[in-house]
C-alpha cells in the first residue's frame, strides 16, 4: 500500500467518524426529547397535544405570519422549528384561554419557544414587518 492511499483510507476514516458522530448527536437529542417527563409525557408529546387541541383556531392569516416568522430558520430545520414553535403558540392560546390565534399569541409563543441567541433574528423580522416590540420587551429580558 502506497503512503498516499493510506493516507486517503484514514482521511476517509475521519470524515466518515465526524458524520457519524455528528448525526449520533442529533440523534441522541431527539432521543432525549422522545424520553418521557415525570407526568408521563415527552416534549415532543406535549407539541403535538397543544398543536392538535388548537389547530381549529389558526386562521390563514395566522398561518402566512408563522410561515414568515421562521423564514430565518434553515429550510432543513424548519419543519421542526415550526411544530415547536407552533406547540408553544397553542399552549400560550389555552392558558390565555383565547379562542382564536391572534398576532398577540403567535409573538409571546415564538418569544417563549425561542434560545434566547435566536431573539435577534425574530426583532429583525418584527422590525421588517414594523410590528411594534415594546409589549414583548419583558418576554426578550426573560
């Protein structure tokens, strides 16, 4: 075996380590949020439930905002920042009690369900929309 091929077989040995590992983690992390809480239920679980028991009260409008709201989030995570996010939104709208959606809703959900580094991204898009964020300072400073 020549020095280079051999160099090429362990190239390919730590990239292909690297992958692994890579995809084991996020693996590991939906694992985790698989993995049921001290009420029975994952996180995952209680997405779902949230965005079940409020999907009647999401109005297209509604819906174009959201879609709007995660446009910054890379289209390979989107779908799962999406149902998050729309899991918080729907807890938010039961405990407020609402019966619909409102724009109210959709911010403090988004604010909630966000890290904190995220909140940038979502000030600028509020900014573009010229949607006034003085009423959710408190949630941004949480």
């Amino acid at each position: 075996m020549s020095g280079g091929f051999a160099l090429f077989i362990v190239g390919w040995i730590v990239i292909m380590v690297t992958l692994m590992g890579i995809g084991g983690f996020f693996m590991f992390r939906k694992f985790l949020k698989r993995m049921p809480k001290e009420d029975g239920k994952s996180a995952i679980d209680w997405e779902e439930y949230y965005v079940e028991k409020t999907i009647h009260m999401w109005k297209p409008e509604q819906k174009v905002l959201l879609e709007e709201l995660v446009s910054p989030v890379p289209e390979l995570f989107r779908d799962v920042a999406k149902q998050k996010i729309a899991g918080r939104i729907g807890q938010v709208a039961i405990e407020k009690n609402s019966s619909k959606i409102t724009e109210d809703v959709i911010i403090e959900g988004y604010i909630l369900a966000t890290p904190k580094r995220d909140h940038k991204f979502l000030i600028k898009k509020l900014e573009e929309k010229q949607i006034d964020i003085t009423p959710y300072q408190p949630l941004f400073d949480r």
